[in-house]
C-alpha cells in the first residue's frame, strides 16, 4: 500500500536543517518516509543510485553494498536538481526533492527549494 507522505512545515524544516548540515559538500540524502537517513552519496552518483532502488537490490546479494528495501520518500541535494535526477527520483517513487536549484520543474514530485 502507498504511504501518502504529507509534506508539513515540520517535515519541511526538518529537510531545510538536514540540506544545511550537507550545503558544501556536494552530497545527496536519501531519506524514508520518517525522513531518516537511508543513504548518503554524492550527487553526481544520485540517479544511478535512484536507478537501482528502483530496479530494486534483491536483498539476498550484498554485492552492492546497498541494502535499500526501505522506499525511498524524500532526497536533499546539495547542488542542482539535473533532469537525469529528477526523472530518476520519479522513477523511484521519490515524492520530495530538496535542492538549491531545479533544471526544470515539470515533475509531481514536490520541489523544495533552499
């Protein structure tokens, strides 16, 4: 069953505090539906990484490193939301981006800026 992720001004906050902690550092969060960490990586890997939570990492081969069986809800980036990233993250079910900036806004995916 799809969790409707409601998007108040805590949770933006709280996106708007984790997208602060990674201003600099180039950086991309993946965050769960509680806005916990699933997985850090740099932003220049994010749709690759996006692409293969979708794909779905089967959890008995850890060759990866990636154990993603949690659905990802929201991603903050540290940079710009590319095209790649945001068709990705559609892709993956992502219902929020957090990003300084937006190479297009055609998405129903929710846009935060900071």
């Amino acid at each position: 069953k799809e969790e409707i992720f409601e998007l108040d001004e805590d949770k933006k906050n709280k996106l708007k505090e984790i997208a602060k902690e990674i201003e600099g550092t180039g950086k991309a969060i993946i965050l769960n539906n509680s806005l916990n960490e699933i997985k850090s990586v740099s932003a220049k890997m994010l749709s690759g990484t996006l692409n293969r939570i979708r794909v779905g990492i089967n959890p008995y081969t850890h060759s990866s490193g990636s154990q993603m069986r949690e659905k990802p809800t929201a991603v903050v980036i540290d940079g710009t939301a590319t095209i790649p990233i945001i068709s990705a993250a559609e892709d993956a079910t992502v219902q929020v981006i957090v990003a300084k900036n937006f190479a297009t806004t055609d998405t129903k995916i929710k846009l935060v800026g900071f």
